[in-house]
C-alpha cells in the first residue's frame, strides 16, 4: 500500500477502505462468527506460540496477509460472544446496527473534546443524553456525558461527590488545593455485593479502599436497609464523615437490585450524594420491568452501560447527574479547546465533563441502534434474556445433579455442580473450581466462576437474545461431561 491508498479522502483511499471493510468482514465472518464452539480451548502458552515472529517486522506483508494472520491467530482463538452457548460474563453479543455505528465513527474519527473536532457528534451526544435522562425520569435541570463503561462512570460520581461535600463541609476547593487534613475522615457506603470500582475509586481518589464502608445484604442479595441504618448511626456518632451512598441496580453475581427508593431517603436523610450504578440493570427502564429501578430517579447520578443489555460493541456507557450544575466539580477550560468565551458564546462543551480529553464517539452506536429498532424492540430484546434465565432457573432447580443459589432478578444465575447430594462444601468447591477450568480447555461452552459463602460456584449470564433453553440445557451437559472427566482425573491421581 502507497500513501494515497492508505488514507480516505482520494479515490485510490475510497476504493482501498472498500476492499479493507470486505476483507474484515469476511474475516469476521468466516473466522470468528461462523465457528461451532465459543472457544478454541487453546491455552495462553499455545497462542503465545502464534506470535514468535516480530509483531513490528521491518517491511510489512500487505493489508490483505496481515488481515489474514489476525483472523488465524486472533479472531479463531476469540471468545464467541454471539455464540449461544458463550455465557460467562456480562460481555453481550453485539447488535448489527452497532457494529455499522462503530465502523462508521472509527472512520470519522471525531473526538469529543471540543465541538470544532466533533460539530455534529457533540450535538448528538447531547440529544442521546437528554434522551436517557428522560428514561431514567430524572429532573429536568439534569446532564450527562458518555463514559468508557461503570468504571469510569463510578468514579466520577464518586469524584464529583467527595470535591462537593469538601468544599461544603470543610470549605476546600479540592480542584486547586488538594484534599483537606480532614479527607482521612471520608466514608462512602455500598453493599458487600456491589462492584469493585467503589474501592477502586476510593483509592483513585486519595481515600484508601479503608474508606468503604460496606453494607450486609439481605436473602436476596439486595442491600440491607435495617443493616445501613445502624451504620449510618454509627458514623453519625463517630468521627467519620460519611459523603456518599451507592446503589446497585444489578450485582455482577446475582443481579440483584438494591431497594433503590429506600435508599434515597437515607441518602437525602444524611446528606449523602447518592449514585446508583445501573450498569448491569438500567435496560429494565425500557422494559415492563422497570418498577424494580423505582427511586433511580431521586439519584444525585447514575451509570448506565451499552455494551451489556443494550447490546451495543465495547466500549459504551453513560454518566447521568440529576442535576447538570454538578458538573462545575470538577469543569475546567484549556485555551486550545475550550476557552472561557466559548461558554459564554454558547458553544457546546464536553471537555469539562469527562475524566477523559480525547473521546470516541460512542453515542453514534445507541443512536443507530435506537433508530433502527425503536424502545419496543430493544426491550423485547432484554425481556426475552428475562425469561429465558427463569426457565434455566427452573431447569437447573429441577436437576439432581445441580444446586440453583438463588432465583434471578435479571439473566445472572448462579449455580454449582454437585453429582452426589453427600459431599461436602470443601469437596464441592474443589470440583467446580477444576470443572471451571476443564471447561475453558473444552471450549463447547464459556461458563463463569464466582465464590458463595467461599465455595466455588458457577454462573451463567444469559445475555443472548437468540439463545434457547436447549443451549442451556446443552451447556449444562458439557458441565457434566467435563465434571466426569475431572473426576477420571482425580481417581487416576488418587
């Protein structure tokens, strides 16, 4: 390849893009798509193997051979994650009309740091958040600005909300002077089942993860309000200042739902910035489910992911404010993006919402999706993983050769393999920690791992709409036969 061909934006670069997006897509196509089993089972040492010639050689090979060895050494030994039978974690298969949105936005190119680099994906950004507020019924006085997922969505929540309570409580101007003496006082609230990135962020943010004060959850793994309202007390009468409240609207185990009204009115009972991470759960706001997110809407701010059940490519998310002046936090303007005329003038500005500077333009994917489908077929879409996961519930339930752990709140369902009802908890945590990795090596299914009450158990997250209950039950089988040759193995060493 020449220059011309290399670039859009001559003849000789419109032809060559044409011929580039056909070999892609054949390649996805015919080695990744089209496969039988959701894995290749190859181990790390066999796919290191495939890259023991330079990754950087000195000349290159040509576009058409260098497509060709990513889609025998990266795209066949890939997670096959539109395969029905791939059902591990919360990583969808992507709809079309979001593959075509991401093909064209990476074409584009336009970065959402200012509006000169990105004039009318800035407007669209806008108009898609302005459309989840609505979704959410959140104030009308309320913002948003898209995220690389939860993570970042978690983290500046709880960024925007420490900045707000010191310069409340402790008159520090966070942004220019640092945290005050006082910050070793800070606790935020979550339940034990929420996600991580809360004492991830309380790291990031200069608290230490000794800040996170979590709640117990009760039999349905949903946050214990009796059990927060004698910790709230607690801190009340302690020297700790508690400055934030999360939610969850789907846990990553269980997808359980917190009791998100509640939850509000101890937020606003203590002053608490209250953020509810939705990144798992928020697609039930379309749904004729959506009373279960009643509450959402009193959040100070929410976190919503695509990339789970909206069905769009990584990366995709959203971080919504109930009210858009909160984003003064943590705004900033720099001459060469964003000078101070320009919020004078009017002029969109992004940059001073985001953790990020240079930003893809991810809305363009939920928009075309949105467009092509409408609210009513995304939702059919998400209801049809709901009752999909009540039917393997009740098949697994059914099994003697299964335990269910717990009846679904959304498509998560956890379970263990148990082939003999004596055995032991230690026992059965050794066989399905051993099948987990017998399965990966299998590759007829991609099944999950997680720990309950420290026995290792495994998860099905049933987030393909095309998938059947003969794919579970299907599944279920390659868990048997690899928990009999487990136990071949184990006989054989005993």
């Amino acid at each position: 390849m020449t220059g011309d061909d290399l670039f859009l934006g001559s003849e000789a670069g419109a032809t060559a893009y044409r011929e580039a997006m056909q070999l892609a897509t054949d390649a996805v196509v015919n080695d990744f798509a089209d496969a039988e089993n959701p894995y290749s089972g190859r181990s790390p040492e066999a796919l290191a193997e495939d890259f023991d010639e330079p990754v950087i050689p000195e000349t290159g090979t040509g576009l058409e051979a260098a497509i060709d060895e990513a889609a025998t050494r990266v795209l066949a030994h890939s997670v096959g994650t539109s395969n029905p039978q791939c059902a591990a974690h919360l990583q969808c298969p992507p709809m079309i009309p979001g593959l075509a949105a991401e093909a064209m936005l990476t074409a584009a190119n336009q970065s959402l740091d200012s509006f000169d680099q990105a004039p009318a994906a800035t407007v669209l950004e806008e108009e898609v958040v302005d459309a989840l507020c609505d979704l959410f019924d959140l104030p009308a006085a309320s913002d948003g600005v898209f995220t690389s997922g939860g993570t970042q969505s978690n983290f500046q929540a709880l960024l925007l909300a420490r900045d707000r309570y010191c310069r409340r409580r402790f008159g520090r101007d966070v942004q220019s002077g640092g945290l005050p003496p006082a910050a070793e006082s800070l606790r935020l609230l979550c339940s034990e089942d929420a996600h991580f990135t809360g004492e991830q962020a309380a790291h990031h943010l200069g608290l230490g993860e000794d800040a996170v004060v979590t709640v117990p959850t009760d039999e349905d793994r949903r946050m214990d309000t009796d059990a927060l309202d004698a910790i709230l007390a607690d801190l009340e009468t302690g020297d700790a200042n508690p400055f934030a409240l999360v939610g969850t609207a789907g846990t990553t185990d269980f997808g359980s739902i917190d009791p998100l009204d509640e939850l509000a009115d101890r937020a606003a009972e203590y002053d608490l910035w209250y953020h509810v991470d939705a990144a798992y759960g928020g697609a039930l706001a379309l749904t004729g489910y959506d009373d279960v997110l009643g509450g959402i809407e009193r959040a100070d701010s929410v976190g919503v992911d695509f990339h789970k059940l909206f069905y769009q490519p990584i990366s995709c998310g959203a971080f919504l404010l109930g009210d858009g002046d909160d984003f003064e936090w943590m705004a900033r303007n720099a001459a060469y993006l964003n000078p101070a005329d320009h919020d004078e003038t009017g002029v969109p500005n992004l940059v001073a919402k985001s953790v990020q500077t240079t930003r893809r333009f991810d809305a363009l994917k939920p928009y075309v999706a949105f467009r092509a489908i409408g609210r009513e077929g995304m939702a059919a879409l998400v209801e049809e993983t709901l009752d999909l996961a009540r039917d393997a519930a009740s098949l697994i339930e059914g099994a003697t050769d299964f335990e269910l752990l717990h009846e679904p709140t959304l498509n998560a369902i956890v379970f263990r393999y148990r082939p003999r009802e004596a055995m032991d908890e230690r026992a059965v945590s050794r066989l399905n920690a051993d099948v987990r990795e017998r399965l990966l090596r299998d590759g007829r299914a991609v099944v999950a791992r997680t720990d309950v009450a420290g026995v290792t158990s495994l998860k099905f997250t049933l987030l393909n709409p095309t998938a059947t209950l003969d794919d579970v039950a299907s599944m279920l089988d390659v868990v048997r036969d690899c928990g009999a040759a487990v136990a071949r193995e184990q006989e054989v060493v005993t």
